[in-house]
C-alpha cells in the first residue's frame, strides 16, 4: 500500500452514545496509516441529535455541535462534510457509535423509515458514482443501506437491526468478530465492531480487516 491510497473518513461526534465510537474511529485511522494509506476527517456542521453523560446514560440538558465535538477526536484537523469531494480520495469510510443513527440519520428513532443526512447520502452516492470504495463498521452498514437499496452489507448479528436492513431492501450478512461482508457490486466493506459484545482487540481487527478489504478495492 502507498499513501496514495487518501481516505476520507466521516464522524459524528465524540462518543459511542451520542456520537462516533472513539475506539472504531481511532482504530480505522490506524488501520488506514498501518496499511500504508493517508485519511482526512470530515463531519457535518450541525449540532447533534442530543447529548448524553456516559457515564449515567442519561440525556442532558445542552447542545453540541458533531463538527466541533468530531474535532476532538480529529486533534483538530477536521474538514467540514459540504467540503468533501471524492474525486480528491480513493475510498470513503465510516466509523459507528449511535451518532451516526442520530446525527447522520435516524435510524434510531424511525429504522428502516429513517432518513439520512443530505451531505452524506451525497458523498456516498458520489463514492459509488466514482467506483470508489466504501468501508462502514459498526452500525454505519444501516446506513449505507438505506442510501443504496440492495447493498449487502453486515452488523453481526443484531436481529432488529438486520430486520430493518432488509425492510430498507437490502441483504444482510451474519458474521462475527473481525469478519468482512465484500458487496462487490457497490464497492462496500462492513464488519460488525460493537454491535457485537467486543473488546477493542476485536474492534482494532475489525478495522484492520475492513480497511484492508477496501483497499484492495481501489481501481478494480
């Protein structure tokens, strides 16, 4: 792998609860430099769905912006979403935590009725458009499924989850800890990360499993 290989990966915030899951987000950012590629992170500016304590799980009583909270997991070198051009990168990745069901969609609250954010359904559309690769961990497939109708894609083993997969018109794939679903039609590579009960030696070969796949989609 060569650094030509630039990854634009998107967040949702900062933490699983509420935002983009720190360990995924982390690990696919070494997962990417690991294998040889570069990444650019890019998040909406908008203010998220809520925000929540985690340590209690309890909703609390203040507003957030998902680029300005991304941003602390980026050290602050984050683009916003609406500057994202995928003819300037080679794949395009997700990382999960419930900020992607609540601030990249809704998947949380409306499931397979959800809608998606419009600056992701676009880049994701370009992405495919483009025949550049997609990796999606965690709860992120169920949202790339809801923007490309018939994708196959994974997360584990979630019953209520695959069934709003499949109500969304896509196909879902059982798997566990580390394995890969490869939809070769739309250049998509998922794998279950926490939607599984994992620790973060399962999310670290996740990601690295992941992103090896979409790499070596890139030009085929």
């Amino acid at each position: 792998m060569t650094s030509e290989k630039k990854t634009a990966i998107v967040l949702a915030g900062s933490g699983v609860f509420d935002g983009s899951e720190i360990h995924e987000a982390t690990m696919t950012m070494y997962a990417v430099m690991k294998l040889g590629g570069s990444y650019q992170l890019f998040a909406p500016d908008k203010n998220q769905h809520h925000v929540v304590n985690h340590i209690t799980g309890a909703e609390m009583p203040e507003t957030r912006n998902v680029l300005v909270e991304s941003a602390r997991i980026a050290r602050g070198n984050i683009k916003i979403l609406d500057e994202l051009d995928m003819t300037n990168f080679d794949a395009l990745m997700f990382p999960g935590g419930f900020g992607v069901a609540k601030n990249l969609c809704d998947l949380a609250f409306k499931g397979p009725k959800c809608t998606v954010d419009k600056g992701v359904e676009r880049v994701v559309k370009q992405a495919v458009e483009l025949s550049k690769p997609i990796g999606a961990l965690c709860i992120s497939p169920a949202m790339i499924a809801r923007i490309l109708p018939g994708a196959k894609v994974t997360v584990g083993q979630d019953e209520a989850t695959i069934t709003a997969i499949e109500k969304m018109g896509s196909t879902h794939r059982s798997t566990n800890h580390g394995v890969v679903c490869v939809d070769a039609n739309f250049k998509i590579a998922s794998t279950p990360c926490y939607m599984l009960d994992a620790n973060i030696l399962h999310i670290a070969d996740g990601a690295l499993n992941v992103t090896r796949a979409v790499f070596e989609m890139i030009g085929k």
